[in-house]
C-alpha cells in the first residue's frame, strides 16, 4: 500500500508540475508577444508595463478562492477545470485589435496564474511534512515556464508572427489538461473539513506572520514575475539586441529563477526556512544595488585637458547579475513556502493563497511602476533601483522580528 500511495505521489508532482509549467508559460506570455504589439499600437513604456501585467492581476486575485476551493473539493478537479477555462481567451488573443481588447482578454488568460495555489497544497498533502519543501520546490520550478516561454514565443514571433503564439499555447493548454487528468490522482482525506467557512479560513489573515511572509513573496515571486515580463523589452532598448537574442539573454534570469526552485526546498528542509531567505535577501540586496546604476557618461579636466569616461554594465555581466539573482530568488520561493508548511500545516491552502496574492499583486504592480518610472525619468535602470528599495523593506522587517531573535554564531550560554 505504501508503494501505491509513493508512486501516486510521484505521478501527482510530476503531473501537476508539468501543467504548473504551461500555465506559467501561458501567464508569461505578454511578456514577449507584447514587443510587437506595442509597436503595432504605438505603446509607451506605462502602457507596455500595464498590458504585461494585466494577466497577472487576475491570476493574483483569483489565488485566495483557489486556495480555498482546493482545500474543499480537491486540486485535482480545480486544477483540470481552471485550464480548461483558460483556453478560449487564449484563442481569441490572435483576433485583438484594440488596446482593450488585450486588456480584457488578458485578464481571463491570467487565471492560469492561479495555479499556484491549487498545485502547492494539492502537491503537498501527498508527502510527509519532512519532504515537504522539496515537493513544493519542484512543484515550483514550473516557474520555469517563464524561460519556457522565452524559447518558444519568440521562435513562434519570428517564424509565423506574433499571432501564431496564442494558437499554439491554446492548444498546448488544453492537451495539457487532459494529460493531467489521466496522471494524477485524488485522495478524499486531503481534503479540509466542509464545516470550515471561508470566515474561518481568513481569519488567517490576523496573524502577523502572514503579513511578514507576503512582504518577502512579494520579492522573490513578484519581482521574479515582473522582470520576467520586463526583461526582454530592456535587453532590446537598452543593448539594441533582437527578440531572438534578447529572450535568449533574459532566460538566464528566468530559467534558474524556476529550475532551481527545488534545491530550494531541499535547503529549506535542510538549514531551516529562516537561514535561507536571509541570505537571499541579501544576495539580492546587493546584486540589485549594482544593477540600479545606469550607463553614465562623465567629462574630468585633466592637466591634458577634458577626459570623458563611461560608467556602466555591459550585457555579459549584467546578465550574470541577473543569473545570481535568478538563482537566489528561486530558494527564495521555496523557504517562503517551506514557512508556511511549517507554521500553518493544517490551513497549506488558504495560507498559500493569501501570500501568492501578495506575491502575485507584487507581480502585478511592479511592471506598471517599472514603465512609469522609464517614462518619468527615462532611465531603465530605475526599475532596479525601485527592487533595491523594497528588498531594504524586508531586509529590515526581518532583521527586527527575527534576526535579532536568533543565535547566530551558536546557542546561548548562560552567564555566571
């Protein structure tokens, strides 16, 4: 019996990691077929961010019901019935002609991003606590349909126009659902008590941990998401680079971002939830600072007479910047959650839920206040300065609600 329920273990991650993976791709999809479009509406940098993230505030919004509703009826039947859903909005894209056209519709693609919060707790109830964090950081590597996306759409855009994108993740959205279906499984003692309300399940809202915890998701999943949809449009204004090559450069970030999620959960497992999202922050904190600083040209007066210098990263190394920041947000994913299995095992889903929101909104907003900021100061690099500050935010909260709580070196000894 213990081998059944392992192996159905395993087809449930399997299974739902690959349906997380196209739903992400699909929810990333503006991020590269919104190039084209912006040039075909004459798009600023404001409108571009708003058009991007438009499927990301629904799939925000959507998480919290999701959560619930998975915790009530079972991920298996949620997560079938949220792809199918999905699948006609995607269809209708290739037809949009009008910048609201795009808005609205994107907003109904968007629910695939809701498929976080039914896959990580319907992922987790099938493994024991101890390998929890591993299972929902492979689960979570599905982020990687973000680096997914940065392969095929742009390949698609090339090839067959921008139009052919949604064609194709219709159709492989739709075979995807009915490959989850026939592998994965459902098991009724997952399922929270019917007697539990809604009122209930949100009253998780009034514990002060939820709050801290949305505020770092909304760093190593919000931002993620938002420079995955930000990320190919700067390679191209910024280095002058084409589609092709600029997704190629930007899936540096996006890949390892998703991919390594797992090692993430096996870290958290490992040396605690705490230790590693505080070394994420700070990995972040730093790579973001030297990202923040834009390409400045200065003029010196010499004894020679006037020498101008350039300041600035080229490509490769912000690349590499990126690539560390991919890499750290990606543990980063996994400790947020590896908290929550923790300190909330018994509500995993309304829980997850209300902090894939905050990251989720994180997501949302930031590409908005990323073109904003373009079109205000006409520096891009402002958008990294914006991550910068708000990484100090968590740095802080976190140092004063538990860094100042922990031994760090060893455990105390009392004094005589």
């Amino acid at each position: 019996m213990a081998t059944t329920q392992s192996g159905k273990a395993m087809a449930v991650l399997i299974s739902s990691t690959l349906a997380f993976t196209v739903c992400f791709a699909v929810w990333m999809m503006f991020g590269v077929i919104g190039i084209p479009i912006k040039e075909e509406l004459g798009l600023n940098a404001t409108q571009f961010g708003i058009l991007t993230a438009t499927p990301v505030l629904t799939g925000s919004l959507v998480r919290v019901p999701l959560g619930m509703w998975t915790d009530k009826y079972g991920g298996r039947i949620v997560f079938f019935l949220l792809m199918v859903v999905c699948v006609p909005a995607i269809w209708l894209i290739q037809y949009a002609t009008e910048f609201w056209h795009y808005l609205v519709l994107g907003l109904f693609v968007g629910l695939a991003g809701g498929s976080f919060s039914v896959g990580t707790p319907y992922v987790a109830r099938w493994f024991p606590r101890h390998r929890q964090g591993f299972a929902m950081g492979v689960y979570g590597a599905g982020n990687s349909g973000a680096a997914v996306n940065k392969f095929v759409a742009p390949a698609l855009v090339v090839a067959f126009g921008w139009t052919m994108v949604p064609q194709v993740y219709a159709v492989a959205l739709l075979a995807t659902a009915v490959v989850f279906w026939f592998f994965s499984y459902s098991d009724p003692s997952h399922l929270v008590d019917s007697r539990i309300t809604w009122r209930d399940q949100i009253r998780a809202l009034k514990d002060p941990r939820v709050w801290k915890y949305c505020q770092y998701y909304s760093i190593v999943f919000g931002g993620y998401v938002a420079l995955s949809l930000w990320m190919v449009q700067y390679y191209v204004g910024e280095y002058g680079f084409d589609i092709r090559v600029a997704a190629l450069l930007a899936a540096c970030f996006s890949l390892p971002g998703g991919v390594l999620r797992a090692i993430g959960g096996w870290l958290s497992d490992k040396y605690g939830a705490h230790a590693v999202t505080w070394w994420v922050l700070w990995v972040s904190w730093i790579c973001l600072f030297l990202l923040s600083y834009p390409q400045t040209q200065f003029t010196i007066l010499t004894i020679d007479g006037p020498k101008t210098f350039d300041i600035g990263l080229n490509p490769w190394v912000f690349t590499v910047l990126m690539f560390v920041i991919g890499v750290a947000w990606a543990f980063g994913k996994a400790s947020v959650f590896k908290y929550i299995s923790d300190e909330f095992p018994d509500n995993i889903g309304v829980v997850s839920g209300i902090v894939g929101l905050a990251g989720g909104l994180g997501g949302f907003l930031l590409p908005v206040l990323f073109g904003a900021l373009q079109d205000l100061t006409g520096i891009r690099s402002s958008a990294f300065m914006l991550m910068y500050g708000v990484v100090w935010v968590s740095l802080i909260w976190m140092y004063f609600t538990e860094v100042r709580r922990t031994d760090v070196i060893g455990p105390r000894t009392a004094t005589h």
